[in-house]
C-alpha cells in the first residue's frame, strides 16, 4: 500500500518541491493549492518531469492535486472527506502554507489587523488541518506531522522585526510541542522544521536552493519509528527553542 502524503500551499515554493521530492520517493502526494487550476498545474509538472526520465525508468509519479484554503474550514473538511474516501488514511501531514513576512512591520507599531490576519493562516490553519486530519492519520502505521516553522520563531535568538509572521512562527512551534505530547502514545511524531533561508516568492532571492530547503521538510517527513518527536530541526539538526 502507497504511502499517502499531503502538503499545504504547494503550488509553489518550498511546498511544490516538497512534493516532487516524495513523490520521486514512491509516495502518493496530494498537492494542495487555494487555487484548484494552481494544483493541477503542479502537478502535471511534477508527471512531466517524470516523464522526462522516464528513459531513465524513474519510478512512475503519483501527484493528486486537491482544492485547500487553510483558513477556510469548509475547504478544509471537504479535504479530509476526499483523503478518506479516495485513500481511507494519511501516512505524512506536511504543514507548509504560510504568508506574511512583514519585514516592513515593527512590534511597537505593527498593523494589528495584519499580525491576526497571518496568525490565520500559519497558526490556525495548520491547527484545524491537524484535527481535520486526525482520524486518517491514526489509520496510518506510520504517521508524521511536520510544521514547517522558521528559525525565525527561536525565541533564544530573537530580536525585533517581522512580528506578525515571528508571533505565528512561535505559537505553531508550540502547538507542535502540544500535539507531539498529546500524540506520543498514538506514536504519531509531531515536529517543527526550518528549511532555512531559501530563494522562494517569501524569501526572496540570495537564499539557498528550493531543493536544500525541501530537503530539511523531507527528513522529518520520512522519519524511522524510532525518530524524535516534539523537536525543531533544520537539516535534520536541532534548533534551539
Ligand atoms: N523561503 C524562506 O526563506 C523560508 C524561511 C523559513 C521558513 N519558511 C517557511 O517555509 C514555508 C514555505 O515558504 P515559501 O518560501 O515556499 O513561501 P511562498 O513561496 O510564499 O509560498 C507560500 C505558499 O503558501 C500558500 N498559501 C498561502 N496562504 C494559503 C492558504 N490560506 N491556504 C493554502 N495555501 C496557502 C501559497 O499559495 P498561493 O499561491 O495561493 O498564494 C503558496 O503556495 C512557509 O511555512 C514559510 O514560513 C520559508
């Protein structure tokens, strides 16, 4: 039986070659957008460039693209209602649609109304996807949950700046501490993932390849049973809280 993976805002950046690169590791990868057409766009990508190898018989790609809004939670049950009937569980939740990067903000005199507006969608959407999820995920054997969060959120580094998208990075940090706990004896692990700075729409360029930041999200996807839980890792190397 296939290995079920899902990913959130993967249309582009970090999300979108994360997908390609479970996919190329045999698993079938549902590939969320807000935009359905953005979906199904990637993925026909990723086939494409399966195809391309295919003189090399590169494994055939499975990529299903699906309609997810993270905020909104018609949207977001209507996902888990397709995942169950078409595949009955979830092995891997990939966690990684966020905006907001308000390098333009200051704390003292940040835009309210911007610091909730990001909170929605890198903090409670992936809380309700997390619940949504569940019962697919407790009918996995080995089921992962990574929150791809940002170094950004270490509160042991922190300085000022960007405190709409920092604020949200810190509260999913601790969600993941919360759901890993609460999870542990389901053997569910829960952990929180920094890609590092890489060169995508929100980071902008001069950051390192889409591929590396993919990579680090990858490694806590694919983790042994015997993995950790409840950490916060980028490269597969802890990060300070
Ligand atoms: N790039 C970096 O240097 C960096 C560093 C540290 C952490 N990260 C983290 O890595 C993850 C991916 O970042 P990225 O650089 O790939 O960002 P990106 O290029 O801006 O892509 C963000 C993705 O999230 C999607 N999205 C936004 N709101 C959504 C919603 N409500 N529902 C579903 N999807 C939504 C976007 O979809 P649309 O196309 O519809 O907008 C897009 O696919 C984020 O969690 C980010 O915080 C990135």
């Amino acid at each position: 039986m296939s290995t079920i993976s899902l990913v959130t805002g993967a249309n582009r950046g970090i999300g979108r070659e994360v997908c390609h690169q479970l996919a190329e590791l045999g698993h079938t990868v549902i590939l969320t957008a807000r935009d359905l057409s953005a979906a199904a766009e990637a993925a026909q990508a990723a086939q494409a460039a399966q195809a391309a190898q295919a003189a090399q018989a590169a494994p055939a790609i499975r990529a299903e693209p699906l309609q997810l809004d993270v905020t909104d939670p018609a949207s977001v049950a209507r996902a888990a209602r397709w995942t169950q009937e078409r595949h009955g569980k979830l092995d891997v939740l990939v966690n990684n649609a966020a905006i907001t990067y308000d390098t333009w903000q200051r704390a003292v005199s940040a835009d309210l109304a911007v610091v909730r507006e990001a909170a929605e969608t890198n903090l409670y959407g992936p809380w309700l996807m997390i619940q949504e999820f569940l019962p697919l995920l407790r009918n996995s054997d080995h089921p992962r949950i990574v929150n791809v969060s940002s170094e950004a959120a270490s509160l042991a580094s922190m300085g000022g700046g960007t405190p709409a998208y920092t604020a949200s990075k810190v509260a999913l940090n601790a969600l993941t501490r919360m759901v890993a706990d609460e999870l542990r004896r389901d053997r569910i692990l829960v952990n929180a993932v920094c890609p590092g700075w890489v060169a995508t729409d929100m980071g902008g360029p001069g950051g390192r390849a889409v591929a590396a930041g993919a990579a680090s999200v990858i490694w806590a996807a694919t983790l042994p049973d015997s993995g950790p839980t409840g950490g916060f890792f980028r490269d597969g190397r802890p990060l300070p809280w």
